[in-house]
C-alpha cells in the first residue's frame, strides 16, 4: 500500500519543480513566474478582471499584488483602468505586448508539458488527472 503521509509534499515538490522548469524557459522573454502567472490567469480569466479576483486566483494578499501590478504595467504587460461601479477598485487589462507573448507562453508551457508527461501511459495520466481533481474539490471544500 502506498504511503499518504507524504502525498502533501510530493504535490508541492512536483509543482514547484514544474513552474521552476517553466520560469527558466520563460526568463528569456521578460518574464518572472510572478509575471507570467499573472499574465496567464488574465489570459484565462478574461479582460478587466478585478484587482482583488486577480489577488484570489494568484493567492496573494492585494498589497503584494500591487507590486507586482505596478512593475507589470510600467514594463508594459497589463494597464490597470479605474472600474466603473466602484471607483476604489480597479480592473487590470492585457495590453498588446502581453496579449503577443502568451501564444508564446502557452507554446512554450506544452513543450514542457510533453517532456514531463512524455513516456507516462495515457490511463495513469488520466487516473492521476482524476485523484488531483478530488482531492482540490475536498480541499476547496473544507
């Protein structure tokens, strides 16, 4: 039977592991994993996400997502625009720049997706897919 005391470390290990992986490819172009993290959550989540939505999905406290809001944005990834209904918040938006190098990104993150999962059967990959799948829906329950 395998051992679970030590499923919590292996997942962050794996994780940390992968993103490091991806940073290193990524550097080239500009691009710390803050950044490119920020960027792909704006990618997916959509335009003129809220600030404080941006801060919850990247799981940072709102001064911290400042920060690194205000480098972005002086480098030219993202503008930061009042939002209409509460003049307190802001909604960050991709600028051309970023919205050009995340087919970049995005390449690049499958290449290394390959590498990883290349030669892992397609029934364990799927199975794993699957324990990952329940075991964030536990926790994002509790």
């Amino acid at each position: 039977m395998a051992r679970t005391d030590s499923i919590g470390i292996l997942l962050g290990e794996t994780a940390r592991a992968w993103r490091c992986q991806l940073d290193k490819r990524l550097r080239p172009l500009g691009l710390s994993q803050a950044k490119w993290l920020a960027l792909l959550h704006l990618n997916v989540g959509g335009d003129g996400m809220l600030q404080k939505d941006l801060a919850a999905r990247l799981g940072v406290e709102g001064p911290t997502l400042v920060g690194l809001l205000d480098r972005m944005s002086r480098d030219g990834w993202i503008e930061r625009r009042p939002c209409g209904d509460d003049r307190r918040s802001k909604t960050v938006h991709l600028t051309h720049k970023a919205h050009d190098v995340i087919s970049e990104i995005d390449a690049t993150a499958d290449h290394l997706r390959a590498e990883l999962l290349g030669g892992i059967p397609e029934r364990d990959l799927a199975r794993a897919a699957d324990v990952l799948r329940r075991i964030k829906q536990k926790a994002d329950g509790l």
